[in-house]
C-alpha cells in the first residue's frame, strides 16, 4: 500500500527533457547518424520519439530510418515543405 511521507530528501535530481543531447545541431535540417553507446543511451524507438518531440516544438517534420540495431539516421524539415508536395 501507499504510503504518504511528512518529507523525504531526494538522492538524485531528474534529468530535464533532452538534456545531455545536442538538439540544436540535430536538428539542424541536415541528415544525422547516430549510433547507440556512443550518442544516444536510449532504445532506437526512444531516440526517434524525443527527435520528433524536439522537432515538432520547433514547427519542424523529422524523417527518421533504422539502419541497425544500433544505428538511426533523422533529418528535421520545415512542414511547409511536406505540404507543398
């Protein structure tokens, strides 16, 4: 069950959303490699998702391809580009 505390001294304190990835050159409109281990610590599904979040909080579309397990390709665009075609 449960239970409520009076307080508690937290040990670690909680990432913010992206810290630690270079969103900014990421999504910079160019295509970009990344591999797992080296640039990302998240799963390939993880990694894609949090580009398309970033990506969408700046009024921008992400293309994304698995080439691996551990490798992922994600390139950002403006949205009028897609819906000019």
């Amino acid at each position: 069950m449960a239970e409520q505390l009076e307080e508690y001294v937290f040990t670690r304190r909680g990432r913010r959303p992206g810290s630690g990835y270079p969103w900014g050159d990421w999504l910079n409109g160019k295509p970009w490699r990344l591999i797992k281990g080296s640039d990302f610590r998240c799963s390939l599904k993880g990694i894609s998702q949090q580009a398309c979040n970033h990506a969408r909080r700046k009024g921008l579309r992400t293309r994304v391809e698995i080439e691996s397990d551990t490798v992922i390709v994600i390139q950002t665009f403006k949205r009028e580009l897609e819906e000019t075609k």
